[in-house]
C-alpha cells in the first residue's frame, strides 16, 4: 500500500476513528485536560499549536459553538461507555 493510498483509507470509516483512539492513548495526558474542559490544552496538544482556536474564541469569551459544541457531543455519546 502507497502512502497516497493509506492517506485515503484514513478518511474512511473505521479507520478514521482508530486512528484519532490511536492518538488519543498515546498522549495519556490528553485525558487530565479533557476532563477538565480545557479546549485550549487539548488543541495545542493535537495541533502542536493553537490553529484553529481563534474560530472558537471571540474576545476572550468561548464560543457556544465550534469545539464545545463537539466536546459536549463527545460526553453525551460517551455517557454510556464503560
């Protein structure tokens, strides 16, 4: 299998979402800020940086929408998972 070709199989369901687990259990400390809310660490832990979190912040306030709406999507879904 190509690079090319491994890069389009990541898009695609199951793969997409092993591949974010993946990544998720490799940086244990992802879990501490996450269940602390804390978008701003998460993001420069999955980013390398803060990319992206202007569109989640406007004047110093956050945003009811963007990241938090997918965090408490993402509590919703996991309430049930043990």
């Amino acid at each position: 299998m190509t690079v090319k070709e491994l890069i389009e199989k990541l898009k695609e369901f199951p793969h997409a979402g092993l591949s974010a687990a993946i990544f998720w259990k490799k940086r244990k400390n992802l879990n501490i800020y996450a269940d602390q809310d804390n978008i701003k660490a998460v993001t420069k832990i999955v980013n390398g940086g803060f990319n992206g979190l202007n569109d989640t912040y406007k004047n110093g306030k956050l945003f009811s929408i963007g990241r938090t709406t997918y965090l408490h999507r993402a509590k919703e879904g996991l309430k049930n998972v043990s």
